[in-house]
C-alpha cells in the first residue's frame, strides 16, 4: 500500500539527533482538499540559475522572503511555518498513519525524496509568489553542476538580505578559506584549484546522473511503502550526493546539530535550501532526457503516496505523487543553461 500524508492533529516534538534533543515544528491543521493542477492558462514559472539573475529579480525575490517572513505565527505561511515542513517531515514528528507498532514518517532515503520535496518548493513558490501578487515568480536554483555556480550564490551571502542566514560553515562562503563547492565533499577534503575542482565535479555528475543511475531505483531510491521504517542506505545516487553533502558543507559543523543546513529539522530554515532544492529538482527532469529506461516509476504504491501541505490560500492540500510527474504541467520550468558534464568519463 502507499504511503499515507500524517495526521496532522497527532503530531508530536521532533528529535534533532542521537542526544535526544526536540524540537517543536507541529503545523496548524484544518479540513483538507485534495490537490488540483492549476490551469493550464497559468503563465510558466521559469526557474533561473541563481548566479545570473539581476537587480530586478534580486528584489522581488528579497521582497517575497521578507513578507514571507513576517507573517504571524499562526499562518501556516510563514517562513518559520514554512521551514517547520520539512522538520516535522523528516525528523520523527509524525508517526504512519494506522500503523501499530508505530513506524515514523520519513520523507529521505528513499523513492519518496524526490516528488516529497517538488510539492514542497511549489507551494513555497507559490505562498512567495501571492505574497507579491506576482503569478510568474519562480525560485532561483542553484547550479552546482556548472562550473560557474560552484560556490554559494552571492544573492545568499550578503549579511544585509533576508536571504542570508548566519547559520553556515563560514569557510565556506564565499570569501571564505575554501569556498568552491566539492560535490563529494567528505570531512577532510582538501582544497583543490578550480580546475581540478570542475573536473572532480564533472566526474560526480556524470557518475550520480548517467553511468552510476541506469535504473530507475538507482536514481530516485528504492521503494518505501506503508508501514516501511525508512532505511538510511536506501537513498538514490543524486539524493546521497550531491544532494546530501551539500546540505553538509553548508552547514555549520561546530554545532551539535550541524544546523542551519546540516541537519533535517533545521534545514528549510536557511532560504538557500529553497535554492538546493530547485536544482536536485531539475535533475529530476534531466535525469530522464538521458536515456532509454529512464522513466518514472509506475507502480501504485508510488503513484497514490500522498502528502500534506498548506498552499497560498492558507489551505492544507493533499497531493499524490501521481500529480507531481510532469513539471510542465505544474507550470514550472527551469531556465536553460549548459550542461558540461554528460559526456565526463571516469
Ligand atoms: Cu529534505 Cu535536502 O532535504
């Protein structure tokens, strides 16, 4: 059987990690509808690269989280309520619905990543997008696979913008001691050149996306059905890395909990992850441009696993992955930029 959305009025504190510590993300809840694409007259939302956008957009944008921001903490959109999602989601605040024993609701490491956290940044988007009465206002993503996104977008470093967040490595920021982005980065890694930097992380792409991600359960994870307990190897190539180490990297490693990135319960609070997130989705839809056999999975209990989120009008929707397939049709896109790794050998 699929994977069931929560019971929201059953939600309970979140563990941060093996200490034992919690953490309160339990949203509001209210009546649920059930998703509906929007109309196909909508305008696209055309996701740019975060390293090229302008003034212009760098303003709305700023604008959108500011407003997003502050909005009272009885709105299921706000920022922090925003942030709670992906906490409440990932870190033991829910358990399965109508499972005994009880199994927790784990939304990584497994076949559920993927579609779990499209929903995710398309109700963000849209929550942003309202908040500026701007039907085309889409999210930056972060282009690591490219040789000119390899360091964390200026657009998130300026302590000035509500897109910053203090709460990171600061070495790695940008100006920092070792800033340029090592898609398998492990604890120790040394500093490369940029050169040798591109190449190792041409070599990741091309492993994690074409010759390592032939099957569909290599890429998106393997299957997690009602009732599964979710298996920390059960990830995908590109959810370990480089989605996994970046949040890593970005994150703060003196502290306990690696927040704000570093850890699920604190992640959504950094708006870079927002950002992250855009492009692990856009490796979705690239990921089946690459070849034969590189389709969506079509299995039921895939396609009815079902979530809840609150959308622009302050409503709690329920969306089955069924509906999250074809990003087109949820009037998002992705601004065309090269892709300079499909062709890397090993
Ligand atoms: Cu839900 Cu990048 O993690």
């Amino acid at each position: 059987n699929p994977l069931q959305p929560p019971d929201l009025s059953k939600c309970h504190p979140a563990i941060k990690g093996d200490a034992g510590d919690t953490a309160d993300c339990c949203p509001p809840f209210s009546d649920q509808i059930e998703f509906k694409l929007p109309s196909p007259k909508e305008p696209m939302r055309i996701r740019p690269a975060a390293h090229l956008v302008d003034k212009a957009y760098i303003d709305k944008y700023e604008k959108a989280i500011s407003l997003m921001k502050a909005l009272p903490d009885d709105d299921p959109r706000s920022f922090k309520n925003q942030a709670n999602v992906h906490c409440a989601y990932c870190n033991g605040a829910y358990d399965q619905v109508g499972i005994t024993p009880s199994v927790a609701l784990q939304i990584h490491f497994s076949w559920i990543f993927f579609p779990f956290h499209r929903y995710y940044l398309y109700f963000f988007e849209r929550i942003l997008g309202k908040l500026i009465d701007d039907p085309t206002f889409a999210l930056p993503f972060w282009n690591w696979d490219s040789p000119d996104g390899m360091q964390i977008p200026a657009i998130f470093a300026d302590p000035a913008s509500p897109l910053y967040d203090a709460i990171r490595a600061p070495d790695h920021l940008p100006g920092g001691s070792s800033p340029l982005v090592d898609l398998d980065w492990s604890r120790s890694a040394a500093s490369l050149t940029p050169e040798a930097q591109w190449q190792s992380n041409r070599d990741v792409m091309h492993t994690q996306m074409v010759s390592g991600a032939k099957k569909r359960t290599l890429f998106f994870g393997t299957p997690l059905k009602a009732g599964d307990l979710a298996d920390g190897n059960g990830q995908g190539t590109l959810e370990r890395t480089p989605h996994g180490n970046l949040h890593i990297w970005v994150g703060d490693l003196t502290r306990e909990y690696k927040e704000d990135m570093g850890n699920l319960y604190s992640a959504g609070r950094d708006p870079l992850f927002y950002c992250h997130h855009g492009n692990v989705d856009r490796m979705w839809d690239l990921w089946k441009t690459l070849g034969p056999r590189r389709t969506d999975f079509t299995d039921p209990d895939w396609l009815d696993a079902a979530f809840l989120f609150y959308d622009e009008n302050c409503k709690l929707v329920r969306c089955k992955i069924r509906d999250s397939l074809d990003n087109e049709k949820l009037r998002t896109g992705y601004q065309s930029v090269p892709i300079l790794w499909k062709d890397s050998k090993r």
